[in-house]
C-alpha cells in the first residue's frame, strides 16, 4: 500500500469532511483530491469507476478503494487508528448505532436541510426539519453526562455525527436547545488536528 492515502473530495460536503477530518485527527497521512462536482468531475468515466453512485468521499489506499463516507470510517479506524474503534461487541455495537443515525435521521434531517439552503435541493424542508430535530434529540440524550457518543474518549460515532450536526444552522436548525450537543461540538472541535469545514453564510448562519 501507498503511504498516503487518496480521499477524494468536495469541500463543503459533510459527508467528505468526515473523512478529512478524520484523517487528521487520528494523524493518518493522506492527501485530499478536490473533486469538481460543478463541472461534473463526479460523473467522469474515470470518478464512476471508483464509485458507480458518483459521490463523495472515496479513499484510495493503493489498490484497495472504499466509498461511502462511514464505510471509510470504519476502514481507517480498523487499518490505522485503531483507538478510534471499540473491539469489545458492546462498545462495536454502540459504535454501529450512532453510524445508523448519522446515515439515516442525521443525513435526511440536519444534512438535507443544508443542501435545501446551501445547495437549492429539491428537498423538503419541513420533513428535513422534523427529522433533524429527532437526530438532535437522540445525539442530547446520547450526551446526557458524558463527554463522547460511546465510552470515555472520541470514536467514529462522534466522527459520523460531526459535521452535519456543526452545520446544521446552516439548513435553519438551531442548537440553542441542546447545551449537550454544544458543549460536545466544542470538545471536538478542541481535538488536535481538527479542522473545520467551510461555512456558508445561509439559514441561522449570517457571517
């Protein structure tokens, strides 16, 4: 295998930030391949080949390539920074269920109601709305006195959980109501190595 991995990406997707960040967080040396989604760059011949659903993220690892931003997750975590994920089948499955909400209410909530106001998607934003307050109600919960998703340090599941939640003002969903939520954004976001995903200046977000 190469020494650096390839994460291909665009840089206001969530989905792809989670692997970025990721990346840097568990000091995994990688390089980011910007992918022009305006000019179609995910719909080339060449993109489709490593991902048939033209989508960011995908990861290059010599000649073992993974799409779909928590199947990267899991495969950095497992081949690099194993402290990232439990091994114990309690722990593997708390882990599991937190990817679930980040793939379900999470993208279809907080995740779509950003691409309604960032992106102009033909989405429902109502639907979006309610949703994302159901994902915003699980990850509360989730935290009530503790600092992580699952055990006493970060994990994938906070990873998964990360960016949609950070950005969800963007899509017109406030966080005022979950000072457990906040509080954990700003313990991520105090990690070494993080880095942001660009905002925009939409929905509750105005500089």
């Amino acid at each position: 295998m190469s020494n650096a991995v390839r994460i291909h990406h665009f840089a206001k997707s969530g989905h792809a930030h989670r692997a970025l960040v990721f990346a840097k967080l568990a000091g995994i040396a990688h390089d980011a391949v910007p992918v022009d989604l305006a000019a179609g760059a995910h719909k080339s011949p060449e993109f489709l080949a490593m991902n048939p659903n033209g989508q960011v993220p995908v990861l290059e690892d010599g000649e073992v390539v993974v799409s779909d931003s928590n199947a990267i997750l899991v495969y950095l975590a497992r081949t690099y920074a194993p402290d990232w994920m439990p091994t114990d089948p309690v722990g593997e499955a708390n882990v599991q269920r937190w990817l679930t909400l980040a793939a379900g209410e999470i993208a279809f909530g907080s995740c779509a109601a950003r691409l309604i106001t960032v992106f102009d998607a033909p989405l429902d934003p109502e639907f979006a709305a309610a949703t994302a307050e159901k994902a915003m109600q699980k990850l509360e919960h989730g935290l009530t006195g503790s600092d992580w998703l699952v055990g006493a340090r970060p994990t994938i599941a906070d990873v998964a959980s990360y960016s949609y939640t950070a950005h969800a003002p963007e899509g017109n969903v406030s966080l005022e109501p979950y000072p457990n939520i906040r509080a954990w954004l700003a313990r991520f976001e105090a990690l070494p190595g993080f880095e942001p995903m660009p905002a925009t200046a939409v929905g509750l977000v105005t500089e």
